[in-house]
C-alpha cells in the first residue's frame, strides 16, 4: 500500500514531470554517477536518473513500499530494456 505522500506524488502530474524534466534535461549531471535515493517511496526518481544516464542508482526505504518499487522495477527492466541500456536500480528495505 502506497503511504499518502507517495500517491500525492504520483497524482502530481506537474511535479513528477518537472523532477523527470530536470533531470533528462540535466542528463551531464548523472551521467556515469552513483545515485543514493534515500526515501525512495516508489522508485520513480530512481528510474528517472537511470534514464538519465546514472551508471547504478540505489534505492532505500524503510517502508513497506519499497517492495512495491521493486516490482515497478523488476515490470520497468523486463518492459524497457533495463530502462538505460546497463543502468539498473539497486533497491534496499533498511
């Protein structure tokens, strides 16, 4: 079960499309970096700085949901190619 904060983010269009923009936008900043999502909730900023090129992304939450990111991911690998070619997520319940 999504927590409130995850689902309002979800449901905010404007805001996770301005996260996703920033960040393909600014695809030089994570390029070929090691990204650390700490509060990962769903995962979503996690995927998007793997599409923008982050070589390993490690996602952490201590919340339930983090069991419901790894199958978003697990559906986004099998679905898109690994999302970026050899980017992939790492994602920890701690």
């Amino acid at each position: 079960m999504c927590h409130v904060v995850d689902t309002d983010m979800i449901q905010d269009k404007v805001r996770t499309e301005s996260y996703r923009d920033v960040m393909y936008n600014n695809a030089d900043v994570f390029r070929d970096k090691v990204v650390l999502d700490v509060g990962c909730g769903t995962g979503i900023l996690s995927m998007f700085a793997a599409r923008a090129g982050a070589r390993h992304v490690y996602a952490v939450d201590m919340a339930e949901i983090i069991y419901q990111a790894m199958d978003i991911a697990r559906y986004a690998f099998q679905q898109f190619n690994n999302i970026a070619g050899t980017n992939f997520i790492k994602l920890f319940q701690k």
